[in-house]
C-alpha cells in the first residue's frame, strides 16, 4: 500500500536494520515520524507541504537552529532499538525527555552477555578528570589480571542466577546479583530536539567511549531522516562552539569590529595570562584556547556494510539465556 506519510529513501535503507555496538550491542531504527520538511510546515504551520525548494527549507532549518528556536525540531521523532551493558544504560538514563521502555527481567530471563573492553580501551585513571580515563592504554598485566578477575565474577554471577531460576525463585529476585556489565535493551523514542542535545553531550569526545560509541551510531541514523537538521546540528551546535560574555569580550579586546571587517589589533597578546588579566579564570582561559583551536568536523556516515538482521541479534541474545527455561 503507497503511504501518505513523508518518507527519506535514505532512513527507509536503514529501517528495521541491526548495528552492531560494542561487543554484544546494537543499536536500530525501528521507525520514524517527520522529516526537515516537517519542521518548515511546523514552523510556517501551513500546508504547502513539499512545495519548497530544498534550499528555502534548508535555510529556514539553519536559521531556526542557529537562533535556538527548537519547537519545530520537536515535531520529527525517531524510535530505536538498543542493546547496551547496564552501566551505559543509566548513564543514558539520564536524559529523561524520552519515552523508554527497558527490557524486564522480572518477566523474562536474562541473555548472560557481559561486556569486556578490548585492551585498547582499558585505561587508568585520569589525573585531570575525576570521572574519566586517561587516553593510554593502561599496563597489559593490569588488563590481563583485570580480565580474569571479570571473568571469575561473571561466572560465579551467571552459574548463580541460573542455580536461581532452576530452582524456581522468583525471577525479580534471582537478577539481583547481575553485574552492571550485564546487557539490557529497550526501545527509545525522542523527538529531534531532545536527540540533539543527547547526541551533542554523548557522541562527545568527553563523554564515557562506550556511550559515544551508541551515539556516532544513532548520528548517523538521524542524518538519514534529517540531513538539513544534521547539518545544521553540527554547524552551529556539535562542531560549533558557545561563547561565554567574557569570552567574546576577550576576543573583542583581541580584535577591530569596524565597518564591517574584522582586524587583529597591534601589539595584542593571546596568551593564558593575557586572557587570566581579563577575568577569565585558568580553567575558562584553557577551555577558550581550545575553542579557538584547530578542531575536526566529524562525520558521522553510517558503514551499511555492517547492518544485520534483527534474527542475528535475537538468536545472539537467545542462546545466552541460561538453560532451557521457558
């Protein structure tokens, strides 16, 4: 039956298939509702659907996200389906503008997947930053004894939660012990507005590798049903950058706005304690060196050779389920 819906031959490609995430995650896009031409007409609230030219409809989008106008990004939504260790998911959690529904294993047994980093991924401690990890891989012996300790606790987790379930125990109460490497899933539905900033705080490079590496994912399923947004997304917000008043005072001091130019001033110095004498604090200071800094623009271009069925999962998912219990 031909739809009446506005449809992307771009998202339709990758409708209903499986990326995988990790070692035993994944990430899908179930469905979608709306389209950059659906944030114009909100914007207009007029029926001229379709009747633009993509670059009327491509400036407007620019425009309304460059000046923060979001209402109209509100009407596009796109729902996933997604696999990820316990630990990501609460960090997920946290962006509560969504409708989430996780799976439960107070009904259904657990798939005993745990996630294990690759040794290139394990790290020590940062010295600078309380909640992350250096950007070295940390000894080999460490990862190699961290490993084998994993591995211990896992199989004493996994043989106890099956002894549970055979036993008859009530499921709630048989989960309890899973470690937070366990692997969940759930389908989440957000509408664009909300996936951007999700997105722009996840697919960063400060945020935890493992959740940046679902959100490089779900990037480039939103560039497929919104390339305009996309594009200004990254323009203005994931590849832009926010200037605090005092940063933008500094970089006046720095430089003539007149008659319509832009000119470097004689004898300026940019330097930490040129900007620290300006009232920007040390940290502010760093944080605008790097700003001004060189940076890449990322994309986030989705490998299609990589897509699975959702019976590659399932079976996947279904023979780490302890014993045969139905």
């Amino acid at each position: 039956m031909e739809t009446k819906r506005t449809v992307v031959p771009a998202a339709e490609e990758i409708l209903g298939g499986y990326f995988p995430v990790l070692d035993h995650g994944f990430v899908s896009l179930i469905d979608y509702m709306g389209t950059d031409e659906s944030i114009e007409q909100a914007a207009r609230v007029s029926y001229g659907f379709g009747t633009r030219k993509t670059s009327q409809t491509r400036g407007l989008v620019r425009y309304l996200r460059r000046h923060r106008h979001t209402t109209p990004s509100e009407m596009v939504e796109l729902k996933f389906h997604c696999a990820m260790p316990m630990f990501v998911a609460r960090q997920w959690i946290r962006h509560r503008t969504v409708s989430v529904n996780e799976y439960s294993a107070r009904y259904s047994l657990m798939p005993l997947l745990f996630y294990k980093p690759d040794y290139e991924d394990f790290a020590i401690q940062s010295a600078s930053n309380r909640q992350g990890r250096e950007g070295q891989a940390a000894p080999r012996d460490v990862y190699r004894e961290a490993v084998r300790r994993w591995e211990e606790l896992r199989s004493l987790s996994s043989d106890a939660y099956g002894w549970l379930v055979e036993e008859d125990v009530a499921r709630e109460l048989a989960r309890i012990d899973l470690p937070l490497s366990t692997y969940t899933q759930w389908y989440w539905k957000i509408d664009l507005h909300n996936l951007f900033h999700f997105l722009s705080l996840r697919a960063d490079s400060h945020a935890q590798w493992e959740i940046q590496e679902f959100a490089r994912v779900m990037a480039g399923m939103m560039k497929r049903v919104a390339p305009l947004s996309y594009e200004a997304w990254m323009d203005y917000e994931f590849a832009g950058k926010h200037m605090s008043y005092g940063e933008l005072q500094t970089l006046r001091g720095l430089i003539d706005a007149g008659g319509g130019q832009l000119r470097a001033r004689d004898g300026v110095s940019f330097d930490l304690e040129a900007l620290k004498t300006v009232g920007l604090s040390k940290r502010e200071a760093l944080e605008l060196i790097e700003k001004l800094g060189p940076a890449e623009r990322p994309d986030f271009e989705l490998d299609l050779s990589r897509m699975q069925s959702p019976d590659f999962f399932q079976s996947r998912m279904q023979a780490a389920v302890p014993g045969d219990f139905e």
